[in-house]
C-alpha cells in the first residue's frame, strides 16, 4: 500500500525510526511515552475498540480497493467437510457423504475465476473465510483456474488457520465477526452456499435478513445441496407461520453442481 500523496508534515513510519534511536532512560521506557498507534497495550484497551473496528474495516477494504477488486463471489459452507480423498477422516459418516461438495465448490470456483482472470482479476473475485473444508476447495479451485481469491479467516480457538490457497496478499484475519461479515457482502455480486454448521447458517440468514429487509440490494443466493437444506429448515413452515413472507423464498434457490450454479449466475447476468 502507498500514500496518496506526499506532505510536508513527517511520516509516523519516520517517527517510529526516530523512536527506535533515542537515549534508553526510564521517561522514554515509561508506556506513557511510547507512540499512540505504536502501543499494542494501550490500543487493546475497551475504551479503545472502536478504534479496533475503525482498523479492522478500513485495512481490508484499502488493501481490496487497492488490488482493484470491484466486486466478488461469496462461498460460503463448512469447514469440516472433507475432500473426497479424505473421507476416512471425516468426523462422522454424514460429513463423508458431503465430501463431493468439496469437489463441487472447487469446479465452481474455477468457473468462476476464469470469468474473473478475463477482467483482469476485478469482478467477482472469489471469496471464502480461508479456512478448510468448502473454503480451501473455493480457493484452490480459483489457483486452478490462474486466478487470485480472498480468504477471510477469523480468530477462533481451532479450525480458522488460513489454507494454503489463499492469494497471500489477499488472506486477511479478523477479531470482529461483524466487521468480517460487512467484507463479505459489501462487493458480493452472488452468495453460494454449501453444507456446514453454526456459522455457515449465521452468514446465510445474514445475507437473507439484510436483502429481505432492502437493508441490501438483492444478488443471487444459490444454495447447493436441496435435500441437506430441506432436512436442516422447514422453509414452507416459515412461510405458513407468517414468521416469513412467501416472496422471501423466492430469495434462494437450489442447485446441485457447479455447472448448474454457473449456469444460474449466467442467467443471472452476473457472469
């Protein structure tokens, strides 16, 4: 990243030189003296998290305004579900059985990409939350189409190291749930949504509840695998209670493999 422009005034990186030079005396050893933006101590303080907020928002959209990505693809869905090769560790015999997704959201990730390399990596740049399971099957699926991809992982205590197919200088990490949410919608073009657990069912009735309430322009939301989210929602019976509108599912719809979900992206106009 570089500045816009250049100003009089001294740069913080050349303060922080200046620092680093000074007499050893206990007034510049006192936390007191340190540098604002140079003392973790002091930016961890509550007082201080909106702040943290403010930096978490801004690195990510800088970095992504900076790379010219303009708009992306969303993949969203477990961490747990194996590659197919991998099936004797999944951790119980239903993840097995999911594993041809992993291969399904590979192939639609290189789909998707070769549509994106063609605008020079700009438009419907893939994006996972860089993690394993469907996430490293997007990302990979994207390096195998010669393109880059996003991966947006999150502090958690197991499961969210970044995989390794993440465009490095695209893989960024969060504190915030909420700030990594708003990363995930603010230049989706289309969401796709496979099989996973709390999280993946978070991101989807996220992007449901902002689109329902025109809190967010409407953009495709292409659920892959009918019997697993038929058997996990009762759909219908939202709508019979009133708890939902009948137009609300007209939101989403179904579909099985990758071509099927670029077809309907083509359709779409999105592609």
């Amino acid at each position: 990243m570089t500045d816009q422009k250049a100003h009089p005034l001294p740069h913080a990186r050349d303060d922080i030189e200046r620092a680093r030079g000074i007499p050893d005396t206990p007034q510049t050893r006192s936390p007191t003296h340190r540098l604002a933006f140079t003392d973790s101590d002091f930016l961890c303080r509550d007082d201080l998290r909106p702040v943290r907020l403010q930096l978490e928002l801004l690195k990510s959209q800088l970095t992504l305004d900076e790379a010219g990505i303009r708009s992306t693809v969303v993949l969203f869905g477990g961490a747990r579900i194996p590659a197919p090769e991998n099936t004797d560790t999944a951790r119980t015999p239903a993840l097995g059985a999911l594993s041809h997704f992993y291969d399904e959201a590979r192939a639609f990730a290189r789909l998707v990409t070769e549509c994106s390399v063609a605008t020079g990596n700009t438009e419907n740049v893939v994006v996972t939350g860089g993690g394993p399971g469907v996430m490293e099957a997007g990302n990979l699926g994207a390096l195998d189409a010669g393109g880059v991809s996003i991966g947006l992982n999150i502090v958690l205590p197991h499961e969210q190291a970044p995989n390794p197919y993440v465009t490095p200088e695209l893989s960024f990490n969060f504190h915030y749930f909420a700030i990594r949410k708003m990363h995930f919608l603010m230049r989706a073009n289309a969401i796709t949504v496979f099989p996973g657990g709390f999280g993946t069912l978070d991101e989807l009735f996220e992007a449901l509840t902002l689109i329902s309430t025109k809190r967010m322009s409407p953009v495709p939301i292409l659920l892959f695998g009918e019997s697993f989210w038929r058997e996990i929602v009762n759909w219908d019976a939202l709508a019979r209670a009133g708890t939902i509108s009948d137009t609300d599912l007209n939101l989403f719809r179904f579909v099985e493999t990758a071509d099927e979900a670029f077809a309907a992206l083509q359709a779409a106009g999105t592609l």
